[in-house]
C-alpha cells in the first residue's frame, strides 16, 4: 500500500509535536511521516489499519509507531450526542529520529531509546501494567512545558524501552523505502477504499481518483500492489469481516451486506478460500465451539 506522506507541524516552542485532539471523529486518512508517533486513544472504538494489519481498536490503547509506518485509524459510526460532541479524543506526540540530536542516542543512559525507537519500525502496542502507567503520564505531559516537557517525554520512552510489556503489532512488516510521487496518486485509492469498505467499487470512479482510465488503472494496480483490484477489495472486506464476527452476534447475512459483499454464497466463498474455514466455523472456533 502507498500511504499519503502527512506534513506534521514544526512548533517554534517546542522540539516535538505535542497535540490533544477532540473531535467528532479521527480524521487523518491513510498516511505515514517520517516522524516517531506515541498515540494514546483516549476515546473512541474503530478499525486501526498499521502497516499489514488490520486490528480492533478502543479507548485506553497506546501505541509507538516508528518513522514512515503507514497507519490508518477508521471509527466506528457514533453519532455526537450534546453532552460529548466530539467523541475521538487522543495524545499524539510526534517527533523526528534524531530531534534532539544524533549524538544524543549514543550516550550510554539513551542508547536503549534508540533501539526501542528502531524496533517501532513495525508498531508497538503497550500491554498492563505499563499502558496504564504511560497513560497517565502523557494526560501530565499536557500540562507540563519547556525542559519540563521534554524530559517528561524522554522519561516515558525510556520506560518503554526498558518494559517487556509490549506487543509488536505488524511483525514482518518491511516498510517501502522508495517513497515517490507518483505513490500520492495510489494512497488516494487506498485512503477511498478503506474508509468506504462497505461500499460498491466502481472501476471507473476508482480509476478517476487516480486521473487514469480504467485499463490503465488496472496494470498500475496491479504493478504497485501485487494483485488485482479485485483481489485487494476482496482481502480487505474479508479481514473487516473478521473483526465483525468476532465482536458482534450480528448474523452472517449482516455481516456480508456491512463487509460490502452483496451475494451470502459468494461470502462465504471467498471467506473460506482466504480463511480455510466458512464465517459460521471462524466465529464458533473463535468461542472455543
């Protein structure tokens, strides 16, 4: 996948990018930047697409994402009520490798910073007890400035660095270093497809997005991504599919129509070919049926 490369903010008062966002919903599409990413969703639930994953997210996750991974948060629908009306609300602090300097990561005390940094190539995810600990910390970080601040965030990779209770989240993830221009007119495609996977696919609207006629389109798709458009669309409702059954009760027909499939038997079928058992057998070895 070509991802959008996201321009993040230089800020004059500060050596990193520090934001608390509250709104309706999150609205970065799919993108990567060369900066190191710390995100804590405070609130919201959705899809989180890293790298080659595709996993559930909620409130309270935490995760460290390294330089130019592609990444993707998709909500679920939430209508904002009065009393909350901006109910995706996350900490992001993003700084560059060496924002504080390249010989700052061979000192002895920040060296295990720098290996942690390089490990978060494929996404960490931080498990209990520490994502409660960093949680708390980063809601500090807010408040703090200056010298205070940056250190304060030191402490917390340093930590990190230091804690097993971490989960790589996109193992064998090797990301695309060859990041071109033309890769601008692909993530336009991806970004669509993603966020609009319960919808139909037109061949001829998809191929606009990318300013070439359909055939065109075709042999470039399939040149960049190793597959045809078919095939992608299909992997990719096949694996929100998944996530559906396995947190919902919803019926297999439900879950065809929501995944974008319009025919239950084709479903069905590309389900097993992808996932080598039907969507009724996923979900009962899934409650240990």
């Amino acid at each position: 996948m070509r991802p959008d490369r996201l321009l993040v903010p230089q800020q004059p008062h500060r050596s990193f990018d520090l934001r608390h966002e509250r709104l309706p919903f999150f609205t970065n599409p799919w993108h990567f930047h060369p900066e190191i990413e710390l995100n804590f969703v405070v609130n919201s639930t959705g899809m989180r697409f890293i790298g080659h994953t595709i996993e559930r997210f909620s409130g309270g996750e935490i995760v460290l994402l390294g330089s130019n991974l592609p990444h993707y948060w998709k909500n679920d629908v939430v209508h904002p009520e009065a009393e909350n009306p901006a109910p995706a609300e996350a900490i992001v602090a993003r700084f560059a490798p060496q924002f504080a300097g390249e010989p700052f990561w061979e000192l002895p005390e920040t060296k295990p910073i720098q290996r942690l940094l390089n490990r978060a190539g494929i996404g960490l995810k931080l498990l209990e007890p520490l994502r409660t600990d960093v949680a708390r910390q980063l809601v500090a970080l807010l408040e703090n400035e200056g010298l205070a601040q940056l250190t304060a965030l030191l402490h917390i990779l340093d930590q990190i660095a230091h804690s097993e209770a971490v989960l790589p989240i996109a193992p064998g993830y090797v990301p695309n270093q060859q990041v071109t221009r033309q890769s601008e007119r692909l993530s336009r495609v991806i970004g669509h497809l993603m966020q609009q996977v319960e919808a139909p696919v037109s061949l001829a609207e998809i191929a606009e997005l990318a300013n070439m006629n359909p055939a065109a389109f075709c042999r470039y798709f399939k040149s960049q991504m190793g597959q045809t458009l078919t095939q992608f669309v299909t992997d990719l409702r096949i694996r929100y599919a998944c996530d559906l059954l396995t947190r919902t009760d919803e019926s297999i027909t439900f879950i065809s129509e929501q995944s974008g499939f319009e025919n239950i038997s084709y479903f069905v079928q590309a389900f097993r070919k992808k996932q080598g058992v039907t969507p009724a057998r996923f979900r009962q070895r899934l409650r240990g049926v």
